[in-house]
C-alpha cells in the first residue's frame, strides 16, 4: 500500500490543495495510507524561559489541531482513513525527516501562496521540501 504524507498549516492554500488531492484519490484502485502532519514553529526568544514546557507543548498541540481541522473534515466528509500528527521544528526539515521515518512513498503539498515576488524572496516550505528531499514531492497548487 502507498504510503503518502500531506503537510498542511490550515491556509485557505492548503485547504484547497486537500481538496484537489482528494479528487485525486479516485484514480487509485486501493486508496493509500495517508498522514497529515502540522508543523508548529518553535517559540523562541525569552519564551522557553519564561513559559513551562507543558504550557508551551499544550500551545502546539492546539494550534496543531485548529490547523488540521480543515483538512481532517474534508477527509471525514469523504470518507478517508488518514492518521494526523503534529511536530515542532522548521517545516521544511521536519516535514522531509518525518516522511522518512515513516517510509512515505510521496509528499503531498500545496504552496503557501506569498505570490511570485515573496517566494522567491522568502523561499517557501514546498519549494524548501522539493530541495531537501529524496523522496518524491508532487505540489498541488
């Protein structure tokens, strides 16, 4: 069985690019398994040393869960098994180490949508991803 993991961070983008890959999912005879992961920015600064780590790991599991939302009720409303997961760390990398870990066949992502100017600028996760990793990245835009 494929095995695909789908970043998401609950942008009207990503949403859109859950939607489309669903639509995508009739074309296969048996349907993947599919992971959705939530990559949460770590607090940085004075914040670790003025806010306990269960405070801070409480935060991340919260705003982790608002971002899936979206995603996940596309997937209940289609009927689609997936598992979700949340991690703390820079997107990119975290989301390339995790597809390894759990020995995804393809990263499923949709694009920030900074516009042309701003991603070439700022980079983005998705272009960040498609340089990192080894495994195979479709963008759905």
């Amino acid at each position: 069985m494929l095995r695909f993991l789908v970043p998401v961070d609950g942008s009207d983008n990503s949403g859109s690019a859950i939607e489309k890959f669903i639509k995508l999912l009739g074309w296969y005879k048996e349907l993947p398994e599919i992971h959705l992961l939530n990559v949460q920015l770590p607090q940085r600064g004075n914040v670790p040393l003025l806010i306990d780590k269960e405070s801070i790991d409480i935060y991340h599991r919260e705003e982790g869960k608002k971002a899936l939302k979206a995603a996940r009720a596309s997937l209940d409303h289609n009927n689609i098994a997936y598992q979700h997961h949340i991690a703390v760390g820079s997107p990119a990398e975290t989301i390339t180490r995790y597809a390894m870990e759990i020995d995804c066949d393809q990263i499923v992502i949709g694009p920030r949508g900074l516009g042309i100017v701003k991603g070439i600028l700022l980079g983005s996760v998705a272009a960040q991803v498609m340089h990192l990793s080894t495994i195979p990245v479709l963008l759905i835009k």
